[in-house]
C-alpha cells in the first residue's frame, strides 16, 4: 500500500511510540487521526505535528479505548472527517499489575475492539476499500515475563486474536490485512511505570530486576517501531505476520512452523 493520501487512525497516539506513528505516517503523506484518553497531551502533539505538516491533514479526538461507545464514535468522526479510513494502528496500552483489570481492557480488550471497529469500515463486503489494521503487542507476548504476568497475558492475547483474525480475513477476501508488532524495551511512559507501586502492586519489589533486563536487552528509540510499521504497511503480501523489533537484531519477524490444517472457505 502507498501510504500518500491514505488516511491512519492510532489509538493512544498522544505520545511514546502512537506518537512517533502519527510522525512517520505524516511523513509519508498520509493523514492521521490521535485518539488518546489524555486530551492534553494530545492537544499539545497535534499542535506540535501542525508545525511540521498542514494543519488539515491531522485530527485529534480525546477517546477512552475502555469505552465502547467512545471508540465507536470516535471511529465514526475519523470516517465524517475524512471520508475514508485505511490503516487502523491499535496502540494504546498499559502496564499496570495492580489493576490488572483495566490492563486487560486496555491492552486486549480495545484491540479487539477496535479491530472490529476498523474490519467494519474497510472490508470490502462491507463496502470498504480495504486496508491494513497493524495490533502492537510486545516481545512479552512472545516469553514469559515473570514480574508482569497480566501485562504478558494480554500481549499473547493481541498476538492470537491478531494472527486468526489475518486468516478469516485471507479466507473471507476482507481486503484487510492484519499484522502484530511486538517492539523489546522502549523509551516510552510505560518505562516509566515500573517504579510505581500503584502500577507494579505486588511486584513492585523486583523492580531493579526489570531495570536489568531493560540495561541487557537495550532500549530503543520509538521511531524505529514507527519503521516497522511503515515496512508492514507497505508491504502488500503480509498478513498474519508477527514482526520483532529489538535492540540487537533490529526489525525481523518470528517464525512458525505451519499449521498442521487450514480449511477452506466455504
């Protein structure tokens, strides 16, 4: 897909990597919908990126991925604004073991929401153009991670729901492809949260452990997550794939051994 003159929603694109999302897609021409519950931050990058780009080619809408009805309109005003919608990037995310269930609302919940959401607009027996819906998981979702297991959880979750969606859309001629990003360690707020009580709850304590495995692994700069996201969008012949960016080797994909039995569309 050429990205120029597509149009891109992200959820929890005020800042970290949605931000530098909506950066690189700008970038390359596209025009970007932010969606973020911190109507603030959001406020300040849309003004920000309205320095670099045409004012008209961004739109920010202060939207709690929690809430059904929210993502719902927020949907539908991307689509009114614009008059078209082809790249859903399923963002926003949280660690927090304390109240792990809003983690799971947040991290798998709204990804399979707002899946839905963008299959609704973009599928072509829908009436749809088509498009790409791109899930962000983690690298957590791909091992354990013994000192954020709810967070863990739910990245495994976008990575299964993303991968069987990819193939009912194949088998169904959606025209959408669907693909998992799963980033190691980066400098974003969620870094942030390991030192707080009120996110880590009972392992709060091994927190200096995490910030070892952060100095091990490496911490990345988001824009080289938003690099990932540009190759998988405009690469038409991915789908199902879940890519891998980490410090060391950089932007690859995991590899599966075939599924013993696919069927057929009916």
């Amino acid at each position: 897909m050429d990205v120029n003159g597509k149009v891109a929603l992200v959820t929890g694109g005020a800042q970290g990597i949605g931000r530098a999302f909506a950066q690189a897609l700008l970038s390359k021409g596209a025009k970007v919908a932010l969606l973020d519950r911190n109507a603030e931050a959001g406020q300040q990058s849309k003004a920000a990126l309205d320095e670099q780009f045409e004012a008209q080619r961004t739109l920010f809408i202060p939207c709690d991925v929690t809430e059904p009805e929210q993502l719902k309109g927020a949907f539908k005003k991307v689509f009114e604004h614009f008059g078209r919608l082809d790249i859903v990037v399923n963002n926003a995310g949280v660690n927090n073991e304390k109240d792990w269930e809003s983690t799971i609302q947040i991290n798998l919940t709204s990804v399979i929401r707002g899946t839905y959401l963008g299959l609704e607009y973009m599928r072509k027996g829908n009436g749809g153009d088509g498009g790409v819906i791109i899930n962000i998981s983690s690298l957590a979702g791909l091992m354990p991670a013994a000192f954020q297991p709810v967070y863990c959880a739910t990245k495994h979750g976008v990575i299964g729901f993303t991968r069987s969606i990819a193939v009912t859309a194949s088998m169904e001629n959606y025209g959408v492809r669907l693909n998992t990003i799963c980033p190691g360690f980066v400098n974003t707020p969620i870094l942030q949260s390991i030192d707080k009580e009120e996110n880590m709850g009972q392992y709060y304590s091994y927190k200096d452990e995490i910030k070892n495995m952060m100095q091990f692994y490496g911490v990345m700069d988001p824009s080289i997550i938003a690099e990932g996201l540009i190759t998988i969008i405009e690469d038409d012949t991915l789908n199902g794939e879940v890519m891998k960016i980490t410090a060391s080797q950089g932007i690859h994909f995991q590899e599966y051994s075939q599924t013993p039995y696919t069927s057929s569309k009916r």
